[in-house]
C-alpha cells in the first residue's frame, strides 16, 4: 500500500492506495496546485511582514543612537545654554534698569550666572519710581527651587530691600548700612 498525504489530509494525485478489498483507486485532491500556491502566497505575506518588522525595528534603532549621539548631546546642552544665559540676561537688564525684580529672578540668577549678578547690582541705576517686574522665570523653574520657607516675595533693587548673604555668614544690604556681626 503506497499512500502520500498532504499537510491538510488529502492525498496527492497520481498515488494508488489500495482498499481493504484489493481495490486500486486514484484519489486525488481537490485542488493540488492551489495548496502550493496558497502555501507559497503566505509565506511571502509572512516574509513581508516580518521585513517591515525589522525595518521598523532598524529605524527606531536608528532614531535612539541618533538622539544619543554626542553632537546631539551637544547641540541639545548648548540649546538650553543659550536659553539660560537668554533669561539671566534679562534679569541683569532689568536689576541695571532699577526696576523691582522678583526674589524667585534674584536667585535664579545668582544661582545660574553669579558674575551677571554681581554686576547687575553694582551698576544698578536707583528709580524713584521703580516698575514691578513679573518673573522671566520658567514656570517649572519656580516649582523645582520652592521651599516651605519662601513666600515668592518681591526683591527691590534699590539699595534699601536687596541684600545678600556673604560666605562669612554676615548679611551685606545694598547701601553698606547693614553688617553681618551687630
């Protein structure tokens, strides 16, 4: 008895099974060349996908070593440079101008650039009549620097309300009236 069957259970053309009985019958599938081509379509439908699977893959790939890259590191710290030195710049120009700066400004600057600080308050020109100012401030910035003490006050920047604390302790005030020990 010879038999050839198929992966769907049919048996292929032109092979003999025979019967109980002795009897030789030619089965056939029903359609032979058409599991061959239903076969061979989704294989390639498989293959197909499988190739946009990893293009995909090679492009996200691709797009993570791009965003890690060291000029892209560059690039991006310089960005947020420049807009940093973009916002203390303001700061200086408005503390120079005589106008009342935000204490949230006041120490952002000092924080971010002491040296454009220090100038501001030396070349500071007194108003009588100063403008309030509204922070430069990113928003984000003032929720990360916030403590529990801080009221978010304003800082004038003539000589009565500005002051600084020196690395001795002492309080330095804007008009040298105020000293750290008394």
């Amino acid at each position: 008895m010879t038999v050839k069957i198929n992966a769907a259970g049919g048996l292929f053309r032109g092979y003999s099974m025979s019967g109980f009985c002795g009897n030789e019958a030619v089965a056939s599938t029903p359609l032979p060349g058409r599991a061959k081509c239903d076969q061979l379509t989704l294989s390639k439908q498989v293959l197909t996908a499988i190739q946009a699977r990893n293009k995909i893959r090679e492009l996200e790939q691709a797009e993570k070593d791009a965003c890690s890259s060291p000029e892209v590191q560059m690039f991006n710290s310089t960005k947020k440079a420049v807009k940093i030195l973009k916002i203390c710049s303001k700061i200086a120009a408005r503390i120079q101008a005589g106008d009342n700066v935000p204490l949230k400004d006041l120490q952002y600057l000092m924080k971010n650039n002491p040296l454009a600080y220090k100038m501001a308050m030396a070349s500071r020109k007194p108003k009588k009549d100063p403008k309030e100012c509204e922070s430069v401030v990113p928003k984000e910035r003032l929720g990360e620097g916030q403590s529990d003490g801080d009221t978010g006050g304003r800082a004038s920047s003539d000589g009565e309300g500005s002051f600084g604390i020196s690395s001795a302790g002492g309080f330095s005030g804007g008009s040298g009236a105020g000293t750290g020990g008394a």
